[in-house]
C-alpha cells in the first residue's frame, strides 16, 4: 500500500508479518490495517506471504512443527528490501519490520541477522526462543524495539515455556544488545474499553537505542483491535497496535 503523498518518492516501509497459521499476506491486511495510519502519516505497508509461516532459522522455535517453512526467508526478505529501494519506493535508511505470533518471532530475527538493515521492530505476541542464543546472529548493532505482549497468552506464554523466553527475559534480550538502563519508566494508558476486561501497562528503558514492553493485562493471543472473530483468548481494545507501532518507530532511522 502507497499512499498518494509518498507516491513516486522514498519513503518509510513497514512490513506487517502474518503469524504460522498464515500464509497470506492478504489474510494479514485484512484482520490488521494499517491503512488509516499509513494514509495520515505517510508511509508504504508491505504484507508479505509466507510459506506455512515463517523460517525462524531454528527448529525448536517453532512451536507447531508442521507449520514451519523451510524457506529461504532471510534472502526473500533481502531481496524485498532491495527491490523496494531500487524502485525508488524506500527510504532505506527507514525500513521498520512488525509481526505477530510466528511473525513477531520472525522480525526478532531479521533484527538479529540484518540489523545494519533495519531501522526498528515491533512484536505482537511473540517472544524470544530460547534457542535464540545458540542458533541466531549477534546483532550487529542495537535496535529498536517494541513488544506487545498478552498475560493470557496460552501461545506465546507471558510468563515463558520450554521453548519460548517470558516477556521479562525477552526484553532482558533487547536491553541487553541496546545497551539500555536498569530501571525502566512506567506508566498505565488510559482504560478505554472497560468492557473489554483488558489493561495496557507500559515500560520503556533508555539506551544505544530503546526497547518498550506493553503488557497487555488480560489479553490472549492476538492483535489488539484485531478484526473478526477469534478463539485465541480476549483481546483488549484500548490500543490500536499500528497506531502505536507507528508512534514508536517513526522516530528511528539507520
């Protein structure tokens, strides 16, 4: 999606990843839109397909085993960044990678293996595996990033499983390779849904680049504002993730 002012010119990219029981692009656009905020602020939105998920270059980090691509994602995804920069239709200091569940896993990668590539992330219900630290890159220099994370999580535990790190030793991860401080700042957006039975706290660490934790008190597994039914747990609505996405990454560059 370009919007009619960036048209023809290089302008910010994020690429919203669908999860592991995906592989359409489409599917994504259509149950997370990105298109009101990109339309307002003046940025391109790529959707990419994967095959049966993504390939987060380890095996144990799969959770659904059949779900697991064995592509080449790493050289479709170079690839992408290169195409859209030599159309002219990237900024290629201003390349932003988001996703959810297995895509969420999927841009913790990318930022492990292309980090001089990528300018932020932000992850939806996905965190860290723990075999990260044997079979991914190092990255090779901090990014920004943002986590949403839900507490009824029964996918992506917030309090961590055998396979996958908990939210704590996620952003641990994060703070580790941007250098950031020990203490975070805090505090609790508004309640806008009280119906939804959901609140969102917020903490942010300062530091070579910064990470944010948003603990979604109450949420399963899913995008926050996500469009049509789901049998993942509750959803909170009282953020819209691509606005908030957005508020976090515009700010960065490489």
């Amino acid at each position: 999606h370009v919007p009619g002012k960036v048209a023809g010119m290089p302008a910010p990219v994020v690429f919203a990843l669908h999860g592991g029981a995906a592989n359409s692009g489409l599917q994504m656009h259509l149950k997370v839109d990105y298109t009101p905020v990109a339309d307002k602020e003046g940025f391109v939105v790529v959707y990419p397909s994967g095959l049966a998920g993504w390939n987060v270059g380890s095996p144990e980090a799969i959770v659904v085993r059949r779900r697991a691509s064995d592509a080449d994602d790493l050289g479709f995804f170079r690839a992408m960044f290169d195409a859209l920069v030599e159309e002219g239709v990237a900024d290629p200091k201003r390349i932003y990678v988001t996703g959810g569940s297995n895509g969420g896993v999927m841009a913790q990668y990318l930022a492990c293996a292309m980090a001089e590539r990528i300018a932020g992330i932000g992850v939806v219900v996905a965190t860290l595996p723990r075999s990260a630290d044997r079979d991914w890159p190092k990255p090779s220099l901090p990014v920004p990033t943002l986590l949403m994370l839900g507490t009824e999580d029964r996918f992506m535990p917030y309090e961590g499983s055998g396979g996958q790190r908990s939210a704590a030793e996620t952003a641990a991860f994060w703070r580790t390779v941007n250098e950031c401080m020990d203490e975070p700042v805090r505090r609790d957006l508004p309640d806008r849904d009280p119906a939804d039975g959901c609140r969102v706290r917020v903490e942010s660490w300062a530091g070579r680049a910064p990470v944010v934790l948003y603990t979604l008190e109450g949420h399963g597994h899913g995008w926050p504002m996500q469009r049509g039914r789901s049998d993942t747990g509750p959803k909170t609505r009282d953020i819209s993730a691509p606005e908030e996405l957005w508020s976090f990454l515009q700010d960065h560059a490489r």
